[in-house]
C-alpha cells in the first residue's frame, strides 16, 4: 500500500496554533510538553463517555479530523494524533518506522486511561491504529472499545508493488506523478516540495519497511471502511482484515476513491457515532 500526498495535505500546511493552544486547556494534557506535540484536541469535552484517538493517512495531519467535531456526538471527545514534521511539528523530523510511532504512543496514553476510548485509521493511519492496539491490549488500565481501520490493505498481506521509498530524487518524483495521488501545485512550487520531500519519503517508509508479526486476533470490535471506488484497495482486499478479529467484525463501503474519508464524512462519523455511544464508562 503506498503512502499518498492529498489536497488536503497541502491544505494542512496553513495549520495554525489554535489547536494547540486548545490543547494546553485539556485537564488531561498538562502532564508534560511533549505530551501536547503528539494528542491534539479539537474540541476539549472532559464530559465526553468515550475519546476517539484518529489517526490521518500518508502526509496528513491532526487537522484532517478538525471537521468531523461538526458530526461528532457530543459524548465522544476526538484526539487526532500528530506524527512529527507535520503543521504545528513541521520543524521535527518524521519518523520512518512503525515500532517507535507505537513505543511513543503506548507510554503517553495511560494519561487518558480515565475513558473508554476507541482508535481510528485511514491508510498508513490504519496500521498505526491496529499495531497499537495491539501493544495496548495486556495493560490493565486500558478499556479499548473498538477499532476502526479505512481505507488499507490488511497487516498480514503482502504489498505486491517495490519500495520506492529510497529511489534517488528524480526516480522518487516520477513515481510519485505515476501514482497520482500528489496534487500538481507541489511539483510546480520547489519551496514546497522541498518542505514536504521529508515526510513523504519517511511515509513511504512507514508504509514499506512494516513487518507483520503474527499474534492472537484484536479481542475488541473491529470495522473496516473502504471506498467502493478505491483503486488501491479492493472490498476483497479489505476483507481479509477479519482474521484479525477475535470478536465482532464489519465491512462498510462509501462511494469514493482512496480519499473518501472526506467525501463521506458525514457517513463515516455517523457509523462512528452509532457505535461508540453504547459505550459506558
């Protein structure tokens, strides 16, 4: 599954600060500064049942999810996880592999540990999702709800198409063009494709140096979203992520190619919603 540059993801570079300082209000984040870099909070709700942790797809930011709080029941609180080198973490460097992105995440979130919480993914996001689920799973403390994955081919499949991720700059860029997933504007503006070279070939990283190690399936609900005019993945495709659930699983289509988590946002959310407002803390 290769990583992918949006429209969106350019917009996101005009982040602002706001959410950041929203951030520093939230009951839960003043434990310490880095804390505040990685869990971004939209909307703080201390009243929220349950906190929705998202993470975006290849070269997205926290600010994806900034438009699902018009659609979101007020008894979920959202936290959109921020990678490093993305909008307000720009000046950082990406990191590159899975294992530390999970490390970095299991140790902050029994912060929050206080709610039942549930994790969602769209793309590479899928992954970081299922794999920290999975290192969450065996901490007492942590009442993990659901899972939900979007939009990638499952953990223990096989990506039939080489790494590109290490091709020298010319060679990277014109299989970037050839994948078509990186709006034009960036390849036009050498300021701006300088500043987002880093992150996408630390994504194609992420994506292409994962290694699947075999465990026990997720012993919480798992849903699965897909986009029924996906050309990276097919509903088969998709499919294949049951065998990674132990308990209740589904597979829900959206009229949309590969970026459907934002044509569909409404629909997604309101799935979402469905789902999580059964769970009481």
């Amino acid at each position: 599954m290769r990583a992918e540059l949006s429209w969106h993801t350019t917009e996101s570079l005009l982040y602002s600060e706001e959410s950041s300082r929203r951030n520093q209000k939230h009951p839960m984040t003043t434990i310490d500064q880095t804390t505040t870099k990685w869990l971004t909070f939209p909307r703080p709700n201390p009243q929220a049942k349950i906190r929705l942790f998202c993470f975006s797809y290849a070269g997205g930011g926290a600010s994806t999810f900034r438009p699902w709080m018009q659609h979101l029941a007020p008894s979920i609180e959202l936290c959109a996880v921020q990678l490093p080198g993305r909008e307000n973490r720009l000046r950082e460097a990406p990191l590159t592999r899975v294992d530390p992105i999970v490390d970095t995440l299991k140790q902050m979130l029994p912060a929050y540990f206080d709610k039942p919480f549930a994790l969602f993914g769209h793309s590479l996001g899928a992954i970081l999702a299922f794999e920290l689920a999975r290192a969450l799973r065996n901490h007492p403390e942590a009442r993990l709800a659901h899972v939900f994955v979007s939009a990638r081919i499952a953990p223990q499949a096989i990506d039939p198409e080489p790494p590109i991720y290490q091709l020298p700059e010319a060679q990277f860029l014109a299989k970037l063009r050839q994948l078509n997933g990186t709006p034009t504007m960036v390849f036009e503006n050498e300021e701006l494709l300088e500043m987002l070279m880093p992150i996408l070939r630390a994504d194609f990283a992420l994506n292409e140096t994962y290694a699947y190690r075999p465990e026990p399936p997720l012993d919480v609900p798992l849903t699965v979203f897909g986009g029924t005019e996906d050309p990276k993945v097919s509903e088969a495709e998709l499919g294949e992520w049951s065998a990674q659930a132990g308990g209740r699983f589904a597979l829900k289509m959206f009229p949309g190619d590969h970026f459907f988590v934002s044509s569909a946002q409404q629909a997604i959310v309101s799935l979402i919603n469905g789902e999580l407002q059964t769970v009481h803390g």
